[in-house]
C-alpha cells in the first residue's frame, strides 16, 4: 500500500520498524493513555507491527515535524474495502508539538490517502467528548459530529465519546 497517488507528503509517511521503539515510550505516558487508551497493552509490539504489515485492514503512518523527525503515528484501522470505510486513529506522542498544527495537517494527509490513494468513502472516529483539541483538530479537517456514545456496560465510569465521521464528497483534501 502507498501514499500515492501524486504523492507529496509533508507531514506523513509510512511507519518503520525502528519507529516502535518511540511509540512504546509514548504509550507509557499516563496522559495519552487517557486520551487515546493504550496500544500495546494487551498485544506484544512485535505482534502489533506484523499486524501493521500484514493485516489490509490496517495501514499505519508516522507523523514528522519540519525535519523529518518522529513525534507521533496515525492509523487506518478497520478498513473495510468493500463498505469503502475505516476508522482513524491519531496520536502525537511528543507533546510539544500538540495545539500546533500537526495533528491537523496529517488528517487532512491521511484523508488524500484514504480518499484518493485507497478510494474508500467515509473515514470515521471515535474521541472523548472532553477532549476538545481533538475535537477542534478533527472539525478544522472536515469531521462532522454525528452520534453521542455513551460508556455503559464494561465502560461504566469513562468519559462519553463523541462519534465524528468525513464523507470523501464533502472533504478538503491536504494539497500534494
Ligand atoms: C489530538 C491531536 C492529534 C490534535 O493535533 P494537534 O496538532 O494538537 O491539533 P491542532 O493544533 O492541529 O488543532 C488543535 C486546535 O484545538 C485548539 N486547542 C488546543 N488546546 C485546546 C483546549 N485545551 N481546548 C480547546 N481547544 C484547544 C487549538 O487552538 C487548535 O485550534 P485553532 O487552530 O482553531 O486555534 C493531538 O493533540 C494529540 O495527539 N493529542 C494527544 C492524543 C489524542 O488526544 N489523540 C486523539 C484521541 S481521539
């Protein structure tokens, strides 16, 4: 899988093995883990990346600061190809960079990928509802509330999520 078509990717690219061991230390950060709960918790890193490689209903991306350096991943997950969605999901690890743009401007790459790389048709997320610089990023990229849901169950005691989707016909796409 690529990131093309006319690819020019300023703040993506695909996720390397070597990436991992950054991402292992941002999932010990007690406040991402709240925010995003946690990535290899339950599942080896080594299983996590083969997952990553192999698995088509998965594509993971790095997101890189002006010089290229490492300071958080975003994935695709739950590609369905046929229904032509998937689910996003985002995490600046290195938190100096958060409420600067980055976020934002590797979404809006994700979606050129998602929409014009892969033809999917609606990528979708789920975000705590008291998350607002999430929420403010995903809307600057096109999101659209859509549903309220409620932790019950298992979940009992967690903040609400709010579901947030971006249709391929109504998207601004990041120029390449
Ligand atoms: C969520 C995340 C990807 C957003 O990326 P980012 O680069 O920080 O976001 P941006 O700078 O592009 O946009 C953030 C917006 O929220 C605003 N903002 C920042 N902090 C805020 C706060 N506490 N409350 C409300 N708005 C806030 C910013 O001002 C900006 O809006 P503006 O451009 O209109 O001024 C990043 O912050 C992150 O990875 N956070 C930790 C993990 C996480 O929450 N992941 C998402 C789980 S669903």
């Amino acid at each position: 899988m690529v990131l093309a078509p006319n690819g020019h990717y300023r703040r993506i690219r695909r996720l390397k093995y070597e990436d991992l061991k950054m991402l292992v230390g941002w999932d010990s950060d007690a406040e991402i883990n709240r925010l995003t709960g946690r990535k290899f918790h339950e599942t080896r890193v080594d299983d996590w990346w083969r997952a990553i490689v192999r698995d088509r209903s998965r594509i993971g991306f790095a997101i890189m600061d002006d010089e290229g350096r490492l300071i958080g991943d975003v994935e695709l997950e739950h590609i369905s190809w046929r229904i032509k969605e998937a689910e996003l999901r985002i995490s600046i690890g290195d938190k100096t960079y958060w409420g600067r743009g980055f976020g934002t401007e590797a979404v809006l790459e994700v979606l050129r990928v998602a929409f014009e790389g892969m033809s999917l048709q609606r990528i979708y997320l789920r975000v705590q509802e008291d998350n607002e610089r999430a929420i403010r990023s995903y809307a600057k990229a096109g999101f659209k509330k859509i549903a309220r849901l409620v932790a019950n169950g298992r979940l009992s005691g967690n903040t609400d999520l709010v579901l947030m989707e971006v249709i391929r016909d109504t998207a601004t796409l990041a120029n390449g």
